[in-house]
C-alpha cells in the first residue's frame, strides 16, 4: 500500500450541518488566531459513525488508564471525558510513547 498522506490539526472550529452534509473545519492554531486549513464534509450516517469510532476510542482511553472516567452529565450540560493533567498524561506510557507532534508547526527540539 503506498503512502497515504496525513494531516496534523490543533482541533475542530465548526461544526455545521447545511445543505443536508456535516461540514467540520479542521483549525491549526500556530498563528494569532485559529486558522482553518481544511474542512471535512460528510453524510449524516458517515457522520454518526465517525461519531460512534471516537467514542469507542475515549473508552479505550480510560480503560488504558489515559483519562479518567466519564462522570454523569449535570443537567443541560454535555457528557464528555474528563482529562488527566499533562504530568500524570506524561507518566502513561501510551502518552509518553507518543513523543511530540511531528507538525512543521513545532520547532523541532
């Protein structure tokens, strides 16, 4: 298989749903301002499935002990993980093992 390329992104800006397509904005955030590089758009059922693969991922992520437990949502609040600070994230070896972003975005140490 050749090579497939890849892309580093600091996060996700927008998220929208137009025209009947979730269209999600990849953000790099090396300059002043958050800057969208790229934008994936998507199908509603790709969407959930996307959806669906990055909450298998958080489970696993706290089974492996990389962030702690989900707590119950408070009313009118959105359930989500709840990270470790980055010195525990640090001492985990998947964390550890990761080493730091290889992005053109980071001066190489």
């Amino acid at each position: 298989m050749g090579t497939v390329p890849e892309i580093f992104i600091d996060g996700f800006g927008e998220v929208a749903f137009k025209e009947g397509l979730i269209r999600i904005e990849l953000v790099s955030l090396s300059g002043a301002e958050p800057e969208v590089r790229q934008r994936i758009i998507m199908t509603t059922p790709a969407f959930l499935q996307a959806v669906q693969l990055q909450q298998n991922m958080v489970a696993r992520f706290e089974e492996a002990g990389i962030i702690r437990a989900r707590r119950p949502a408070a009313a009118g609040s959105a359930p989500g993980p709840v990270a470790t600070p980055a010195a525990e994230q640090a001492a985990t070896p998947v964390a550890a093992s990761a080493g730091p972003p290889r992005s053109p975005n980071f001066p190489s140490s």
